[in-house]
C-alpha cells in the first residue's frame, strides 16, 4: 500500500486540515515511511514468540497507593476568595438552558 495525494485530500477533509502543498508532500512521505516500517516488521519471523499479555514479569505487582485523604481544605477556606457563595455552595452562572 503505498499513501498517494488522493489519500491525502481525503484525510486532509476527514480531519479539517488545510494543508499547504510542502505539509501534503511531507505528510506522504512520513506515512509511506511509517507504511514501510510496517511492512519490514511482517518479514520477522514470530512464529515461536509468546505474545505478550503483561509488560511486568508478574501480574500481581501493584504499584498504586492507597487513597488517603491529606490536605483537605474547609468549606470557610475553599469559599473566601470566591466571587459569589451562598456560604455552602460556590454560584455560578447558569450554563445549560433546559427549554
């Protein structure tokens, strides 16, 4: 497969770009570039390469921490420099019209 100027036109239309014509030339020429990698990597021989399911030797590594409240700030605090409050809520302007 290789990446002419009508693909080009039609992603240029697809994605709402107004490409010059030196962006159209090089952006073909990047995605033929990419395309041939590609097509090098189908040479590989893979057929005895496990298919990797997890980048970490073990599956039952995890590395996220425990949700802890810290730094919490007061209703009196979050509110004093806001515009308008009604001393519970920040008011806003209202942005969704439900006629």
């Amino acid at each position: 497969m290789t990446i002419d100027e009508q693909l080009i036109s039609r992603l240029e239309n697809l994605a709402r770009l107004e490409l010059s014509e030196e962006e159209r030339t090089r952006l073909m020429k990047d995605l033929n570039n990419i395309l041939t990698m590609v097509e090098k990597m189908d040479e590989l021989d893979t057929e005895n390469v496990a298919p990797l399911i997890y980048i970490n030797e073990s599956e039952e590594i995890h590395a996220l921490r425990e949700d802890e409240i810290a730094h919490q700030v007061s209703r009196e605090d979050a509110l004093r420099n806001a515009p308008k409050e009604d001393g519970v809520y920040f008011r806003v302007p209202k942005v969704i019209d439900l006629k």
